[in-house]
C-alpha cells in the first residue's frame, strides 16, 4: 500500500450464530402456531381437529362425540379409546366407549362403564340416562329410580319425561312402587311437582293412593296438604269408597272420629275432613281457642274452644262445612250455642245434606232469643236433633251452618262449641 499500512480485514461471521437466530426463529413460529392451534382444533370439525391436534386428549374426546352423534359407531370408539390412553380419567371418551359398547357389544361390560362414568360425574345426563334405560330392562327399580332421580334434581326440563316414567312403571309392574316410595321418603325437590302429575293421569289419583298408603309408616309420609289433595280428588271425583279406604287405612285423621275437631280446637284440618270456614263480605268467621265468659253448661266448665260467628245479618252464605262418611243408619247431632249480640229474624241452622239433595236430612236451627240484648247471653245451651242417613244415594254427607231470613243490616254474634255425631239405636 502507499502508506505501508495494511487495511483491516472485515470480521467473518460465526456460523453458531447463524444457525442461533435460524432456531430462534423456527421456535417462536412455533410457539405462534400451537397459540393459533388450540382454538382453532377446539372449533374445528372432528377430523379438522384431529388433524391439526393428533395428540390431545380433549381434541380427541371431542371428536369421539361428533362421531357418535353422527352414528359412526366405530370411528367414535376408536377416538374415545386414543383418548383414554392418553388421559384414563377423561369422562367424555369413557360415556362414548361405554355407550358404543352398549350399542354393540356386551351391555354389562357397559353398564360397568357408564355406571363409573355416572359416579364420576353426577352430571352427565347420557350415562345417566342409559343407566336408567338399563336398569329398567333388568326389573332393577332402585338403582333406575336412583339414576332417575339425580337427572330430576338437576334438570327441570326433563321431569315430565321422568315423572312419565315413574308413573308407567307403577301402572305396568307394580314392584316398582316400594321403590319409587324409598325415593319420595326423602323428599327429593321434585316430589311435589311429581305427586301433582300423577293426578293428570288417567288412574292416577289410585297410584298416588298407593304411594300415601305404602308411605304411611315412613318419615317422608304424605303430609297433610299432600293429603289434603289426594283426599280432594278422591271426594270431587264421587269415589267415596276409595276416600274411605284410604283414610281408613292411614287413619288421618282418625277414622274412628264420625266429626272432627267438634270443640274447633284444631290449628288446621285436612280437607274435606275437618272444619272449612269461609270468608266473604259480611260476616267473619273463626275457630277460637277462647270460648268465651266462663259461665258453666249444667256444672260443666266453659268450652276451651268455640266457633265464632259474627255476621251483619244479610247473607245467606254456608259459614263453615265439614265432610263425614258415616254409614245407613240413624244419628244424633248435639252441641252448643251462644248467642252473644244482636235481635234480628237472621236463623243459623246446622244442615246434614246427602250429595245432591236440596232438603236436609236434619237440621237444628237457631234464632235470636226474644230476651237478646246488646250485652248478649253469658249461657252455653245445648242442643240436639237426630236424623237418618239413607241406604241409598247419601255415601258421604256434608255437615254445614247456613243463614237464612236474611233482613235488615245489623250486628249479630253466636257461638257453637262441642259438636258431636252419634250414632242411635
């Protein structure tokens, strides 16, 4: 060179390097891709996904149930079982293998299946649903109701579809009863919306008979506005030979008792057993634990208990009702009464009607007494009328106090305490 000098030499570039950021880049792409990869295979059709996810368990699972659904058995297998060796706990591929199984291959081999599918998952409603399937083709009542009754606790939707169900299995085979009346013992959430839909159906307020009788001696009995309803489709339906086995046989209330609650001392009755009182405009009507002043009735202590009837003396309304079942013969009603306020032509009269009819078979009436006065009578006075129950037409019989003559407004108040029906000779 002119000078002398030697020019530098331009440094080489080391190959490690390049290979370095070559690598670099090959990673983050990849790492790019799985990102874009996993929703993608999650959105996918089945054999998309597979594709783009061979080794994933979830993918895979997946795809098993597409085929399924699809009825390519053999493929949905193959996927299922892929997916279970990669993951053994895998819920969704252990229902689809168990479900070809039952399809097409040994059905206790998949009940095996599906029942571990169902004890890991209480929400998987397809084993659940073959299990109760299953069950029921094996006469195996308790463990289906069971099954049944996991499916009805968590989905509203497809209780009609169980309740239809239920009821079939007691119309069809009447072995299944006890078992669906274990469930019902433990007052599932869907209990009342069930015992309801049995009245819907033909027969079925004899079905819901037989669960309150087989129910009876259990915990989970009836209670009584259970009762109350099944005793009320009973009555209005006219089957009052099935009422009075019924009550006969769960002996609520007693069926020993020709009236219930005579002395009004009950908090609350099981209709159409026990006292109805009604409400309207006009007039009030109570069962009251306080019977008013203390004077005695022939040395006997005042009522603990009376009804309580105050009524502005222009309705002609039934002011309280009682159902009885009592059986051809002759009887007595006897009682007590107060008359507390009020002059007035206004007669309460305590009826005994047989269905139908628009004359009472007996009837004891009560008016103003001629010495009433605004102060009222402190007096308890008894009173009593016998009447005959016809053989024929009068099964059932309804006890109620109507008013009649009514008349101008006024202010009138009477009491009844200690009703009774007797039977005579």
């Amino acid at each position: 060179m002119a000078d002398g000098l030697d020019e530098p030499l331009a440094p080489k570039a080391s190959p490690v390097l390049g290979y370095g950021a070559v690598g670099l880049a090959v990673g983050l792409i990849w790492l790019g891709w799985q990102v874009v990869l996993v929703p993608l295979a999650d959105r996918a059709p089945a054999e998309h996904a597979v594709r783009l996810s061979p080794g994933s368990a979830v993918v895979l699972a997946d795809a098993s149930e597409s085929e399924w659904r699809a009825g390519r058995l053999e493929n949905a297998d193959a996927l299922a079982r892929m997916a279970l060796e990669r993951a053994p706990f895998n819920l969704q591929a252990l229902r689809i293998v168990g479900l070809v199984e039952g399809e097409t291959g040994d059905r206790g081999v998949a009940d095996d299946l599906l029942t571990l599918a169902g004890n890991w998952s209480l929400r998987d409603d397809s084993s659940h649903s073959w299990l109760i399937d299953n069950r029921l083709r094996r006469g195996d009542y308790g463990s289906a109701f069971a099954h049944a009754d996991t499916l009805a606790r968590r989905r509203a939707e497809v209780r009609p579809q169980l309740f239809d169900l239920f009821g079939t299995a007691m119309e069809s085979d009447p072995r299944s009863v006890p078992f669906l009346a274990g469930e019902l013992a433990d007052s599932p959430p869907w209990r009342g919306a069930f015992i309801s839909s049995l009245y819907q159906r033909d027969g079925g307020v004899a079905l819901a008979a037989q669960l309150a009788i087989l129910m009876k001696d259990s915990e989970g009995r009836f209670s009584d506005i259970e009762l109350q309803q099944l005793y009320q489709r009973l009555y209005s339906a006219g089957q009052t030979d099935a009422l009075r086995q019924v009550r006969t046989a769960l002996d609520r209330p007693s069926a020993g008792q020709t009236l219930v609650d005579g002395r009004f001392e009950a908090e609350s009755a099981i209709l159409p057993f026990g006292w109805n009182l009604a409400v309207g405009a006009g007039y009030s009507v109570a069962a009251l634990s306080d019977a008013g002043p203390p004077e005695a009735v022939g040395g006997a202590s005042r009522p603990s208990g009376a009804l309580r009837v105050g009524h502005n003396g222009q309705s002609r309304d039934v002011l309280a009702r009682q159902v009885t079942l009592l059986e051809p013969g002759r009887y007595r009603l006897a009682g007590r009464s107060r008359w507390e306020l009020g002059k007035s032509e206004m007669v309460f009269a305590w009826q005994m009607l047989c269905p139908g009819a628009e004359r009472p078979v007996g009837e004891a009436r009560f008016g103003a007494p001629s010495s009433a006065s605004p102060a009222g009578s402190q007096t308890w006075s008894p009173f009593s009328v016998e009447f005959q129950v016809p053989a024929e037409g009068c099964s059932s019989q309804t006890l109620q106090l109507a008013g009649e003559n009514p008349g101008r407004r006024t202010d009138i108040v009477i009491w009844f305490s200690h009703l009774q029906i007797e039977a005579t000779p």
